[in-house]
C-alpha cells in the first residue's frame, strides 16, 4: 500500500502528536526545533591552522629543542583521530542504512518481514536479486540505496573509498532520550587520545560535547569537551597579543625567543629560596618557550581563515563555497574535522538534529540521513587529503521501525514508511580509514572474518538480539566496545583492562570476539 504526503523540509521542525512538546534541550534537537549547535556565528571556526601535523620550524634549534621538555607538542598524543556522529532523535542505522544480519554476520539474511519492520519492501531486501541491493564498496557491507552511503559517495574520492573499512554493532538504546550514556568522548581520551590545543571538542554545551550523555563513571570534568560558537572563542585560544601586527610574524617570534633567553640568563642568578626553586623557574621558562611557538604557529592571521583552507572549501575542496555558504551543518562538519584531523584535539562529537522522523512519510528521513552522510565523507575524505588515519563512529538515542506502508515519492523512493519509535531496530556503527590500504578484519581468535564485521546480530524478525554481546543491551557497554575498537586500531587491546579496571566486557577471550580490525598503526601516528 503506497501511502504520500507532504514531508517535511530537511531543517524543518518534526511535530509528533504522540510526542510531548519539547521542552529539554535535547527535546529541541531531536525533533529539529534546534540545530546541532556551533552552526550560525561559529560553524566554520575549527577549520583552522594550515599544515596538519608538521611543525613550522621558524623557531630557533635552542628553543625548538625545550618544547618536549616542555610538554609542547604539535602532534597531540600521536593517537588516530576519532569524530562520531550523535544523531539526536532515533535515526535508523540498521537494515536499510548498514546491512544487519543473523549470527552469521551482515549477510546471514533476516526474514523477508524483518527487513520490513526495517523499512525494505520485500523486493529490495539483501536477499534479493543476486545482492543486487548490497554495496560493499566501503568494505562494510551497506544496503545499496542507503541514504548515508549515497551522501558520503558525493564527497569520497575512489582512493579514499578502497581504503576504508566499518564494523556495525546492532545494540538496543532507549528512544528519545539524551539519557543514554551514549558518548565516548572520555573513554576516548582514556585510551590515549589528546590534542595539541584541546583534549575534546563537541558541537553541544554539554558535559559530553553531544546530545547523549557519556557513561557517568568515565566523565572527568578536568578535560570537558569545549563548545565554541563565535570566531572569538577559538582566537583566543591562540592569542598572540598586539606583537603581531606591529611586527612581522618572524620578527614577533625573535623577540619571544629572546625574552626567554634573557629570562631564562636571569633567572639563573636569582636563588627564590624556596624547596620548588627548579620547579618554578622551569614554569617561568616553559611559559615563555611556549608564547614563543604559539606566535611562530599561528602568529599569522590568515591561518586562521577558514575559507582559506582550499582542501575544504572552494574549487579544489571538499565543499564548494555556495553549499559551504549555505549549510550550517556543512560548517560545523568542516570546524570539528579540521580541530580533530589535524590533531588540535583529539576526538570531536558532531550533532545533527532533527532525526526524529517517523513522520509517516519516508522522504524525511531520507533527506536528513543523505546529508549525515554527506557529512561523513566529508570526514573521510579530509583524512585522506591531510594523509592520517580516521575512526569515525555513528550512533543515535533509539531507533524507528516501519509498519510495511511504502512511500513511493521521488525522496521516499519506494521504501517503508517510518511509523514508531522501536528501541528494539537500534544500531551503531564506526568507520576506519586507513591511509596505507583497507583495515584488515581481525581473525586472531579463530571465528571467520564475518563475525567481526558484525559484532553482535539481529534476530530474524529484525530485533536486535540482546544475548548476542554485552552492548547488545547496555549502553555504557556499547561505549566500552567502542573504545576497545579504537585502542585495537593502535595494536593496545592488551592494554584495555588497565585502562578501564571495572569494564564489563568479560575476559580477554570475549573481547576478541568484540574486535574489529587488525592494527592499523603501532601505537603513534
């Protein structure tokens, strides 16, 4: 039975009579009465230093050589740069976006009426037409017409696609709800993660960065995620003073460096007769070397000028100006993606409103998941360009099911309907880039490669099986699992009992069944 109707505009609010009004922040959010945060004064403002990874070495060898001792560094902590994806409202992951199967992995197909429940009529599901509706260019297999595969193939480049691999993790969350400790920023930084500038970012005010919440017992407040949403927030973060601008940005560097000098001469002869004498000239000395690099890295104001970075924006980038210009979702994906990638912070949360959308109509959500998707290869292919590997991981507060009415608009194009919230269809799943070639799956435990595509599995009628893994049915374990993947992607799973003393992922046995991916990197990029 085709069913059509007017859906609603890609940033138009999502009004649910079974919904009470919003009234929460995540409320809002969620049913697109509010954006993800960071769109309008300050969407673009982490798009912001030059070359990624390398330092600017116009300082001189003798003040180059204090920034280790220092604790100064241009590298962050070395680890893969991590983004996710927190999209608030119970957007559908699973089935009709990334392929879900049986025990058997992503093509141990569900029923014909499991499909259904997750919005594919019977002749579009997986176990159709010869694998006609299954694209595995990514590695991880996606339903071939999944909206999110479409948006991130307009931003991804061939090269970048063959070097690309995902796992998908089917894990039940409740729906609507920003009460979901679903955000693993901090165990993130937990495994290793840090930036030179910040250790997290995130696009929401939010003890997480995001609209979901982080397990409770990994927060630390000593490394909150910073929100910034004007230029100002981020120049200061950098500022060097009025000396740049009198003077040119080496000369400013030169007087820095011979500040310290004469500070560091003078100190030497000065006795402050205190017990912590080296410790507080070491201090003073460190204060100076580090107003010295800050000037020479981003003296220049141009540096910071988003619109100057021609691998994101304009002719040669990712983005052309007009779409750069006038999507705030564009400007906030290319602000947490330049921070991350370029290692000024070490992992980033991007959250996009409004999926909701079981609006009755199909073309709603597809919409909304084509540019999520966008937005995602946009990631993707910035890592590729910069040269650095990319986790990146995709998660939402609930999911959608479809009673089997098809919408057979242009945007609907002859899929389910999104009818109800269902807790039971939820899913997530993480992508990894990998400069030097496709990710390998990790078989060290003995079980075919397929079972660590898919780490967990659906029941026939399209359920998530809640007996499958430990995430399968607890959130704050969903997190856990995700941050075993990304210490696995450094070779440092053996390490993932000393860094979360109280985890519940079982013994080592269990979490290599829970592992994606062979390493990538050892241990540093």
């Amino acid at each position: 039975m085709a069913r059509n109707r007017k859906s609603f505009g890609l940033d138009e609010p999502l009004r649910h009579p079974d919904h009470r009004r919003p009234l929460s922040r995540r409320d809002f959010i969620a049913q697109g009465f509010a954006r993800g945060g960071a769109v309008l004064a300050g969407a673009s403002i982490f798009s912001l230093f030059a070359n990624p990874r390398a330092a600017h070495a116009a300082l001189s060898p003798d003040i180059q050589a204090l920034l280790g001792p220092c604790g100064i560094s241009n590298l962050g902590a070395g680890k893969i740069p991590f983004i996710c994806f927190d999209l608030a409202g119970g957007a559908n992951l699973a089935g009709s976006s990334v392929l879900v199967g049986q025990q058997g992995g992503q093509q141990d197909f569900l029923s014909t009426a499991g499909y259904s429940k997750l919005g594919l009529p019977g002749d579009m599901t997986p176990a159709s037409g010869m694998g006609s509706f299954i694209d595995t260019t990514l590695g991880l297999a996606f339903h071939s017409d999944s909206a999110f595969l479409r948006g991130m193939k307009t931003r991804l480049s061939a090269g970048t696609m063959a070097a690309i691999n995902g796992a998908v993790i089917p894990a039940r969350s409740e729906n609507d709800t920003g009460n979901n400790p679903h955000n693993p920023m901090y165990a993130i930084w937990r495994a290793g993660a840090d930036g030179e500038l910040l250790t997290l970012i995130g696009s929401q005010s939010s003890d997480s960065g995001g609209n979901s919440m982080a397990p409770a017992a990994m927060v630390d407040v000593s490394v909150r995620p910073t929100k910034v949403d004007r230029t100002s927030d981020v120049t200061g973060l950098v500022d060097t003073g009025k000396l740049v601008g009198l003077l040119a940005q080496d000369d400013a560097v030169a007087v820095m460096e011979s500040i310290e000098r004469i500070s560091h001469s003078k100190l030497g002869r000065v006795d402050t007769r205190v017990s912590t004498d080296a410790v507080i000239k070491d201090l003073v000395r460190c204060g100076y070397v580090k107003s010295a690099s800050i000037t020479d890295r981003y003296g220049n104001p141009s540096a910071l000028n988003p619109e100057l970075d021609t691998q994101i924006k304009g002719a040669t980038g990712i983005f052309s100006d007009a779409e750069f210009a006038g999507d705030g979702e564009f400007r906030k994906t290319a602000a947490v993606m330049k921070m991350v990638i370029n290692g000024y912070a070490g992992a980033g949360t991007i959250t996009m409103g409004g999926f909701d959308y079981h609006t009755g109509d199909r073309s709603t959500g597809e919409l909304r998941d084509f540019r999520a998707g966008v937005c995602m290869g946009a990631c993707l292919e910035y890592a590729a360009r910069v040269g650095v590997p990319l986790m990146l991981y995709v998660f939402s507060d609930g999911s959608v099911n479809s009673s089997g009415m098809l919408d057979n608009s242009p945007n609907g194009r002859g899929k389910g309907v999104w009818t109800g919230d269902d807790q039971n269809t939820a899913a997530s799943f993480f992508l990894v880039y990998n400069p030097g070639g496709r990710p390998v799956l990790f078989t060290g435990d003995g079980r075919p490669a397929e079972r660590h595509q898919q780490l967990g599995w659906f029941r026939a009628d399209g359920s998530v099986e809640t007996a499958g893994t430990p995430a399968a049915n607890n959130v704050n374990l969903l997190v856990e699992t995700v941050a075993l993947n990304y210490m696995a992607l450094h070779g440092e799973q053996r390490q993932f009992a000393s860094k979360f003393p109280m985890h519940g992922l079982g013994p080592a046995s269990l979490r290599d069944s829970l592992t994606a991916f062979n390493p990538i990197v050892n241990g540093t990029i």
